[in-house]
DNA sequence: CGGCCGTACTG
DNA sequence: CAGTACG
DNA sequence: GCCG
C-alpha cells in the first residue's frame, strides 16, 4: 500500500542516524533538494526553530499568514513582506538584491526553481509516522508549523529610502547577511583559504547597500584576515579604534544590561565591541557591521540609527534611566553586583547613605569596605603611582626572598594612561619561593602599613585537578599537579606623606597581588594582561579549538586533565622571564603574539 | 535550539 | 548553594 | 544577540 503523500524533504535536524535513515525508506516521495518539497519534515515542535532550518538550506520563503489563502499571490503581499519579520532571506534570492541579480551570489540552488512548487509547508515529523500508522494521508493542517511562499519573482522598484524603509531593507538583506554581505576586493591582501564560509567574493557592495547608504559607489574595504575569526584573541584591539564613538553608544547600552542582570546580553554587546575594536577602517554602512564577526542585524541596524542620528535612542534612555542611574552606583560598590544592587534598589534605597543609615549591618564585610571607600576606588590610578606601589611590593617580596620577578598587568599594561587598580604577577624561578607566599607578602605589608584591609586571600591549595585518568604515562616534564596561583586582593593607602596634616591624604588602593609558580607564570601574565573578552575568547578557543582548559594557573587538558607546558624550553629548562614564557604560551597554544596594547577588547 | 570562561572565596 | 570577583 |  502505497500513500499519496507530497513531495516531501526530511530534515536530519534531531534525527539519529538510524532514524534518519528508517525515515527516508519509509518516505515513497523523498526528495533531497530543498526547493522541490512541497512539505518538509522534520524533528521540530517550533516555528523559530522551522526558521532556523530554512534559513540554514538556504531556502527563501515568506511566510503565510493562516488567513491567506495558498496559492496565487496576493496584491497586498508587497507590503507585508517589507514588515514581516519571519521572512527568510538568503543569498540565493534574486529579492535579496531586488532583481540586480548577482550572478556571484547564486550557486545552486536557482537551476531547480522552475520546477518547484510556489509553496511549502513545514511539518511536524508526527504526521508521517502517524499517517503510516493510520494507513491513510492525515489531515497535514494538525501539524503544519508554517507555510510558506517561495521567493522568486522580483519586487517592484525601491526608491529613495526612508530611514524607516532601509531599516526595512536592512532587515531584509541581513536575514542571512553573512555569506551575501562581507565582501572582499580580489587581490586584496587576505587570501581565501581556511576561513571558511566566510570567504566568498564579491567584488563590490549588493546593490541595496548603495539605496541604504550613499548616492555614489561605495566599495567596501577588505576585511582584514583576523576578523574571520570569532575569537577575540586572535585579533588585534587597540586602545583607540577608528569607530570609538559608535562603540561607546554600544557600551552604554551593554552597561544597561550588565545592571540588568542580562549576563548573555553583555556577552553578545562584548563580542559586537570587540569586533568593531579590532575594525581599522571608518564604518560607512551597516552592511560593513553585518559581515563582522559578532555583529548581525540588531547590531547593524544600531549602526544605520547611529549613522543617521548621531546616537542611539535606546543608550539614551538607558542614560536618563534613574532607576539604572542607582543600579549603576550601587553596581559599583566593591562586593556589590547586580542582584544585590536590585536588592538594595527594592528596599528603597536610593544613595549610599541609604545604604548606611537603613541597611549598614546588612552589608558583608568587604560591602562595608567598598562603601566607606567608594569614592576613593572610583578614583583613577595615574601610571607613575602604579608603578610606584608595585615597586614597593617588588621590594618588599625580595625582602623576604631576594630574586622575586615581578610584572604590573591589567590595564596598566595594556597602556591606559590611569587605572582602575593595580595588578601585579609576581614569580620566583625557585619553587618553594612561590608557595604560601601570598601570605607572608600581605603581613609583610601590612606591617609596614600600606595595605590596610585584605578583601580577599586566596590561597587556593596545590591540590587541583588531579584527575585520577591523569596518570597514564609519565608525562615527562611538568609531571603533575601544579603549584596554585595565589592572590590577594587588598586596599593600599601609602602611609607617609608630608603636607602636616593629622590624618592620612594619601587616597585609598585597590591592589591585586598575584603570586604564580615559575613554570606557570607565562599563564598568569596572560591571564592577567588582557582584556575581559579577549580573556573569555581565549578560553573559549582553548576549549573549541584546542581541547585545552585554559585559566591564569595552567592549562590542562580536556581529554585526560593532564598538565600542557607550553612555557618551559625544549629541554624542559624552565623559561628564562616571564614575557619570554608568555610568548610561548602564545605559540603553545597556535596564537599570535600580540603586545598588550593590542589585547584592549573591552 | 543550545552555547556563551574558568576558578575561588564568602556567608 | 547563590553571589561576587578577576582579567 | 549571535553562532554553529
């Protein structure tokens, strides 16, 4: 008995590899190519998801609205399909670049479409497997997901674009922006090897960028090499990038959600700002975001209302937010993040002297600190005291045990001209130099009253990571376990001044003192130099792309939790200073060098 | 749709 | 355990 | 919000 079913295309999203194939003997009318089905099955319960599959087969189709009627075009279509927001886009769309087909742009899938059906239906998997089960073609209305028309015939002619209209067209073309939209001159510098799908070539912009953008040509600079990559490590960001001021109208709206407790939303305003950090060309259209890495249609857009405005509206209700204006400063209490920021908010306090007066008690020790120290710790650190106070650790470190090394991180080294506060990696080639350390440098310091509270001690004990798998074959040099990587993070003030007063001047320090074992210290200066999503991008390369684990103390591993030692020399010798070893972590780990003032991705 | 850095201290 | 910190 |  053989069912009347349509032409069906099964997607293998959700499937084993057993089901997958059950399926398709069992499906008399299967087809492989996309653009024939009449309906395509698949393992899915959700239209966002049926989205997601089209896009992914680059299959364009517009959605239909459950009132339409299937077949002819209506005349009001035009219209939606400019507000529709389930419109699905792709590069092999002749309406991707509104009749200026792109002979460059269509690969495959355009020779089929003769023959194709002008509609498809995506439908729950449910109803072939209960169809079978029935013995009789279902009612295919239960299960259908979405219905959609496929794109082919070309619009009417755009004209001069409203800012509203080419929001519009923007959405459109960047519904699949990437493989359309990121252009690179031919000969131009970066060649097109091993960067994947993001290396076709164009040779100029698709003709809707120059409706959105400008009257004349506009050709769009070559993305350089190391922006085909989402890793921020592997790009250069400098402190002072060409598109600044439209970076910071991004960070304000990423400080939004930072308050918010929108830890995902910073993440994605991260990578956005960490791509457009490392862009070295002026913006001139939002075409040229979309094709960046961590950049796609919100970001985009936020580029043309950039462009047109000079701002953007939702970082400046954010900023006239006074509800977020609180947050902020409670934010910024040390000890105090965004949940207890809200708290306070919810109680009704406004200021910090709410805070004293009502909640004082409630506050944990360090909340307590950062609150009477507030204003001080939002002082800026000139260079010249940073490298003042690290001295003074440097000596008091070789006081107790003379050849201690010592490097200032953080942004100090990334170059900023004033630092939030004071980072330091010290190391001591001699083993047992490192170990307890921490402790013996903070009483040191105390005793001679420069730091004044500790915040946190951490003295994270040798005993790490010793997988019991870890074992198989002597690994020759690092052996096992390392040594931790302890640290305190303490306030400073410098005890001696001269101005006569009674009480002491000199503002209050925030300091972070990092003791490392020698064999690690490459690590911890890494760890410890960069910014925060060149910091996450790197574990995240070491974790995708390595099969390494990745923190400031070492790297280990995925497979076995053995110890990697990228630092040591060819003979097991251990690395001669600290930046040399830093550099062989670098190429350990398959990354360029970049200088520090180059790890500045916000 | 699932993923988004990894670790340690505090209470 | 949740919350916070560090880059 | 973006990526795979």
């Amino acid at each position: 008995m053989t069912l009347d079913f349509p032409v069906i295309f099964l997607l293998p999203t959700n499937l084993g590899a057993d089901e997958l194939h059950e399926l398709e003997e069992q499906i008399p009318t299967l087809t492989y190519d996309i653009n024939e089905a009449e309906v395509i099955l698949g393992n899915v319960h959700r239209k966002q998801r049926v989205l997601f599959e089209l896009r992914k087969h680059k299959l364009v189709t517009e959605e239909i609205s459950t009132t339409e009627t299937d077949e002819p075009t209506s005349p009001s279509l035009k219209r939606r399909r400019f507000q529709t927001p389930g419109s699905v886009i792709t590069e092999d769309s002749d309406t991707a670049s509104d009749g200026d087909f792109h002979p460059l742009l269509t690969q495959s899938t355009q020779s089929t479409l003769k023959a194709a059906p002008t509609t498809v239906k995506v439908v729950k998997l449910a109803w072939f497997t209960e169809s079978l089960k029935a013995g009789t073609v279902l009612p295919i209305e239960d299960y259908t997901l979405y219905r959609g028309r496929k794109q082919q015939s070309k619009p009417a002619k755009l004209q001069q674009a409203s800012p509203a209209k080419a929001a519009n067209i923007i959405k459109r073309a960047l519904a699949d922006p990437k493989p359309s939209s990121h252009g690179s001159r031919p000969g131009s510098s970066h060649s097109t090897t091993s960067h994947g799908r993001r290396d076709h070539f164009i040779t100029k912009a698709p003709a809707l960028l120059h409706m959105t953008t400008s009257e004349h040509e506009v050709e769009l600079p070559p993305i350089p090499a190391y922006l085909h990559t989402t890793y921020a490590c592997q790009r250069p960001a400098p402190t002072h990038p060409p598109n600044e001021p439209f970076i910071e109208e991004l960070t304000k709206i990423r400080t939004a959600r930072t308050l918010l407790g929108d830890k995902i939303g910073v993440r994605a305003y991260s990578s956005a700002i960490a791509a457009l950090i490392s862009y070295p060309y002026l913006l001139q259209s939002a075409f040229e975001v979309a094709r960046l890495p961590g950049c796609g249609l919100k970001i985009a857009q936020l580029y043309q209302e950039f462009r047109e405005q000079g701002e953007l509206q939702e970082a400046k209700e954010d900023e006239s937010d006074p509800r977020l204006a609180v947050l902020k400063l409670f934010h910024e209490i040390w000890g105090v993040a965004e949940t207890t920021a809200r708290e306070f908010y919810n109680k009704g306090w406004r200021d910090l002297d709410d805070i004293i007066e009502y909640g004082w008690d409630t506050l944990t020790r360090v909340q307590q600190i950062g609150v009477k120290y507030y204003d001080e710790f939002q002082q800026k650190i000139p260079r010249a005291e940073v490298e003042s106070i690290a001295n003074i650790i440097l000596e008091h470190a070789n006081k107790i045990h003379p050849g201690f090394q010592m490097v200032i991180v953080g942004g100090y080294r990334r170059g900023k001209l004033a630092s939030g506060d004071v980072d330091v990696v010290l190391s001591h080639p001699d083993k047992a130099a490192t170990r307890g350390f921490v402790e013996q440098i903070v009483v040191a310091l105390e005793q001679s009253n420069y730091i004044t509270h500790t915040l946190i001690l951490s003295t994270a004990n040798t005993e790490r990571g010793q997988e019991p798998v870890a074992w198989k074959g002597n690994e020759k040099k690092s052996g096992t376990g390392f040594d931790t990587l302890d640290k305190a993070l303490v306030v400073w003030q410098d005890p001696h001044w001269t101005t006569g007063e009674k009480k002491n001047p000199n503002p209050h320090r925030r300091v972070d003192i990092i003791i490392s074992p020698w064999k690690t210290a490459g690590c911890a200066v890494l760890g410890w130099t960069s910014g925060t999503t060149f910091q996450r991008d790197l574990r995240r390369y070491c974790k995708k792309e390595r099969s390494l684990k990745f923190d400031s103390s070492g790297i280990r591993s995925r497979a076995d939790g053995t110890w990697v030692d990228f630092e040591s020399g060819p003979n097991g010798e251990p690395a001669p200073d600290m930046l040399t070893a830093e550099r062989r972590v670098f190429e350990g780990l398959g990354l360029e060098w970049r200088p520090p003032e180059e790890r500045c991705t916000g």
